[in-house]
C-alpha cells in the first residue's frame, strides 16, 4: 500500500489542523499552509499528490492559486468552497479543480473524495535529470549512476536509490531538506510515513564520497532539520573533458 502526500491549504487553524491529523489517522502524509505563499513553498520543495484547497483566503485566493497548480500541470485540486459560493465552484472546475467540498463538510466525504481523484489520476514521474554535474571533486553522471573523482582518477558504481538521492542534492545545493522532502523528491507516492530508510541511504553515500564519513564534510546532518549538500554544483557541458568517465575504476555496491 501506497500514502499519497496531500497539502491543506487553508487559514483556518480550526479547520486546517483537525483535517491533517484525520487524514494522517487514515494512512496519508501530509503537509499544513496557511496561505498561498506557503503552499506553493511547500510544492516547490516536495513531491504532492494531491491539493486540498479553501477558496477564501487573505491575500492570494483559492482560485489565484488553483490556476497556478494547473498552469504548471499539477498536483490535482480539490476545493474547500462556502455553501453560498455557486460562482466559485463553477470557476474552480473551469480553471482545472478536479473536485469541490462545500463548508461545513464531513471529513469521512472529504476521505472518499481525495481517495477517488488519486485513483484516477496516475502519479506524477519523477523527474530524471541527465547532465553531468561537478561537485566537491566528483563529476556525477545520473545516466551511468556513477560518480568519477577527479583528482584519484577513480569511479564510484551507485545503486539507483542512491544516484536518485544525490540527484536531489545536486538539485537543490546548500538547501537544508527534511526527511519528508527527500521521501517525496526520490521515492514520491511510494514513500511510506516515518520511513528511516533515507537516513540509511544516506550513510552509504556519505561511504562513497566522505574522506571520513563519520565526519562529514559534504552532505550535512541539520540537528532537527535534515540533511543539506554543503558544495557548490557546477554543470557540466557534453564536450567538457571534466565530464568524461576516468579509467580505473573502483569497486562499488550492486543495486
């Protein structure tokens, strides 16, 4: 069994809070908002499955934020509407919600209605980048999921699940990201909650790439926050000698 990721976005403590621990009660993750600003902070640093959405909101509405999500292809939508508001409803389905609640709402009719849009809409891909990149001393290269070391003339093989997590590093170079974030950027909806597996995989890449790994120099564990890649990230053009593998390479753990 799979735990979608949704998002509440809504300013209502009284209502956004009681909903997250519900929908976490019934086997999903989830992530809170109280605006639009933070909702779409929060879809810029995690994978989400699925939106659910007030309309009436301080400063950026529902419905601004609604055509942002579709705009850019996703996640799906469904809007938190007041009994009153027909011309709302209409408006989100014609900008792309896929579905609407309206206030005061069942949460057990809210649960069936994310259950039924996730059915019908296939999860979203997760992106798979194919440049090379240099970082403190390696060039990775996401196709071979290899790591060269440039000065030792060494290559390092990595499993898929660990080229995913450094891709995600590399991605986002300085930025401290929580274990939830990287369940979501490499696993998405097949992440399971309070999964430690991401520390594990950690470790052994930290193996592969730490002059000591119990002293880590290059991915960082923030105390209560997550991990952070402390390394600039330069791309690497095709024609660019630094991006070709070196000749000798050295053992590494099968996928």
């Amino acid at each position: 069994m799979t735990e979608p990721h949704i998002l509440v976005v809504d300013d209502a403590r009284d209502i956004r809070e009681p909903l997250g621990t519900y929908l976490k009660k019934h086997g999903h993750r989830v992530s809170l908002a109280p605006d639009a600003a933070v909702a779409r902070e929060t879809i810029a640093n995690g994978a989400i499955d699925l939106v659910v959405l007030d309309v009436m909101m301080p400063g950026e509405d529902g419905l601004s934020l609604c055509r942002w999500l579709t705009g850019r292809g996703g996640p799906p939508v469904i809007l938190l509407t007041a009994m009153a508001d027909d011309a709302d409803r209409i408006v989100g389905l014609e900008l792309g919600a896929d579905d609407y609640v309206v206030k005061p709402f069942n949460p057990r009719e809210l649960l069936a209605r994310i259950r039924a849009v996730l059915r019908r809409v296939p999860p979203t891909p997760l992106a798979t980048p194919t440049g090379r990149r240099r970082f403190a001393g390696f060039v990775h290269d996401p196709n071979a999921r290899t790591l060269a070391h440039e000065e030792r003339g060494e290559i390092v093989d990595l499993t898929s699940a660990e080229s995913r997590l450094l891709t995600v590093f590399l991605d986002r170079p300085r930025a401290v990201l929580t274990r939830d974030q990287l369940l979501d950027l490499t696993a998405g909806r097949e992440a399971k909650p309070y999964d430690r597996a991401i520390d594990n995989q950690v470790s052994r890449l930290r193996r592969k790439i730490e002059p000591d790994p119990k002293r880590p120099t290059i991915i960082i564990t923030e105390w209560g926050g997550g991990y952070r890649l402390a390394a600039d990230v330069t791309a690497l053009d095709e024609g660019d000698p630094a991006a070709a593998p070196a000749p000798s390479p050295a053992a590494g753990e099968e996928t």
